[in-house]
C-alpha cells in the first residue's frame, strides 16, 4: 500500500513537472495568429499576406522580439470558407493563446470574424480596404475607406478623364454593394443619371465574362465616355481582364479602375491588353522611397523570388504589425484591453513616405 501511495505520489510530481514545463515553454514565446485563405477563391490574393506576417515576425524576432521574448506565429487556413473564419479565430484564441490575430481579406469575412473577436477581447488587425460603416474597439482597419479610395478614384475619372457614364462592378457581397452604394449617390449628387450607371454583381469565384463584358461594350457604345469602377475581388479577375482583351475592349475605349486587385493576381497574364487600366490603392511597389526599397528587398529574400511583387495590403500589414508592436512596448503587456488603451496615439511610418 505505501509503496503504491509513493509510485502514485512520484507520477503525480513528474505530471506536473512535466505540465509546469510545457507551460513555462509556452510563456516563452508570444504567439501571433495569421487568418488568411491558403485555399479557395481568395488564396490568390491571400496566400501573399501569410507570407508578408511570417517576414515581419521573422523580422523582429531578429530585432530581439518584444518584451524580451520571441513571437510565435500561428498559421491556419480558413479557406475561403466565411463562417470558418469565425471558427478559425476562435480555435486561435481558445486553443492556441494567440495574443493577436492579422487576417481576412473581404468584408464579410472580417464580419464573420469580428463577433468572436469581441465576445473574446481581443485585437484584430484588417489589412485591405473597407466599406465603412463599422466599429470596433477590437479592431484596427488599417485599410483605406471610401473617402479615401473609392471617392479620389472617381473624381479622378470624372475631372481628369472626362467619364460620363459609369459602370460598377463587384463581387455579390457587402463591400462592393456598399461602397457602390455610396459611389451611386456620390455620382447622383455630381448630376450624372441613373441611365448612365450600370451596376453588376457576380458571385465569388466568377469564371464565364463574356455576356457581362459584351453588356459593358453595348453600355460605352451610346457616345458618353465610359469606365468600369470594378470591386471584383480574388481569382475572379483573371477571367474577367482576360474576357476584356478577348473582346477588344482597351483602355482607351473603357478604362477599368480597380480597388481590389494588384500586380499579383494579374502576374499570370498577358500584360498587352492591360496596359492603361489602372488601379487605385494607397501604396504602389513603384513608390520612391528609401523605406520602400528596403521592404522589397527583405520581400524578395523572404520569399525567395526576384519576381515576386509587393502590393497595398502588405504595406497595410506592415503598419498595423508595427502599430501593434509598439502599443505592446508602450502597454508593457500582450492584454487586449491594455493594448487597446496604448495603441491610441501610436505613430508608425508607412513604405509611402
């Protein structure tokens, strides 16, 4: 009997020794949740934001990390699934202990994330454009809103181009319809017709162009100047701009301005027929700054790959890392409501200059 109260005694001791180490192991690092599609319709343009958070938690944990100890990050894959967004941030939480989460890339994603995010406290960083109309102490939209993409854009179009009539074209969710939404009344108020605008939604992941783009070309036929204020996001791009040139439709005859597409997910395309489109984003990899080439540079090692390009969502990666980085060392804790707190009046450069 007392022997078998000592086995008993000496394999409770090892069990807690053995659970008090993995604790301390754990307490070592600081762990860093990244919520991008790996799969599915928006891997093409998500797969490149995984990649920019692995390179600025590698970058500063050669920096020393923060508050003396190195960052962890953890990786899953939400595959372009929304309501597995939510699942997956909760499991980062929950399970992991992830102090901080990066991710998402659409709208209705970052709302399926954003009730668990705020039953859980924590802090969530969004790094892409957003149509507004949202508010949350626990999380930073460190991308551009209407008034500050959608609205220069078309102003741009309008007083520098001439365009008269107007096509808006989006992916069928939140974000497209409201900042469409937003551009209809904008153009209204500038005394354009509901005759000269032309709104079409497709489904993520839309494949068969060819009556829309025909639709748009019968649209631009009537004499006016015409555009196409297009919010298509992910892979559904490539057949579009494809189905553009196929059609003969350039950019002389119908500019495309785009808010939500870069040289990535263009990269496998001929380049001819898009040349004169244009694209609006708060951050170009052309822009001449000292910091700028420095960020490329460390992309390009990164990943291994000379072609690689860097695009507006990294850069806006790369300022709510380093805003959240800063308000840690300010907080001198990882608390969500401390950092929270210590984040207001952060100042942080971006790659713009």
């Amino acid at each position: 009997m007392k022997l078998h109260k000592s086995i008993s005694s000496i394999a409770l001791a090892a069990s807690l020794a053995a659970s008090m180490n993995t604790s301390a192991i754990a307490a070592e690092t600081i762990k860093v949740g990244i919520l991008h599609s790996l799969s599915g319709t928006m891997a093409i343009s998500e797969t490149t934001l995984k990649d920019t958070m692995l390179m600025l938690i590698e970058d500063q944990n050669k920096k020393g990390g923060v508050l003396g100890k190195q960052l962890e990050a953890v990786v899953v894959d939400p595959a372009s699934n929304w309501p597995l967004f939510a699942e997956k941030a909760r499991g980062l939480i929950e399970n992991d202990g992830v102090d901080a989460i990066f991710g998402s890339w659409t709208s209705v994603s970052r709302k399926s994330v954003l009730p668990v995010i705020e039953e859980l406290n924590s802090v969530f960083f969004y790094p892409v454009q957003y149509e507004g109309e949202e508010s949350s102490k626990n999380v930073f939209y460190t991308g551009a809103a209407p008034n500050q993409q959608a609205i220069p854009a078309v102003d741009y179009l309008m007083n520098d181009l001439g365009i008269e009539r107007w096509v808006l074209a989006g992916t069928d969710y939140v974000y497209p319809r409201t900042t469409n939404k937003i551009l209809k009344a904008y153009l209204k108020s500038k005394g354009v017709a509901d005759s000269d605008i032309m709104v079409n939604y497709t489904p993520f992941g839309h494949s068969d162009w060819q009556t829309i783009v025909s639709d748009v070309k019968s649209f631009g036929s009537a004499g006016m100047k015409t555009a196409v204020v297009s919010t298509i996001n992910g892979d559904a791009n490539v057949p579009f701009y494809k189905e553009l040139g196929n059609q003969g439709v350039s950019s002389s005859d119908i500019p495309v301005i785009a808010f939500s597409v870069g040289e990535e997910e263009l990269s496998g395309l001929d380049t001819k027929p898009l040349v004169g489109h244009l694209a609006a984003w708060n951050y170009f990899m052309s822009v001449d700054e000292d910091v700028n080439h420095e960020f490329i540079a460390k992309w390009k090692s990164f990943i291994k790959d000379d072609n690689r390009v860097t695009n507006d969502p990294m850069e806006a990666h790369y300022i709510g890392f380093n805003m959240w980085i800063k308000a840690v060392e300010k907080a001198g804790t990882t608390e969500a409501n401390a950092v929270q707190d210590a984040i207001i009046g952060v100042t942080t450069p971006n790659l713009s200059g």
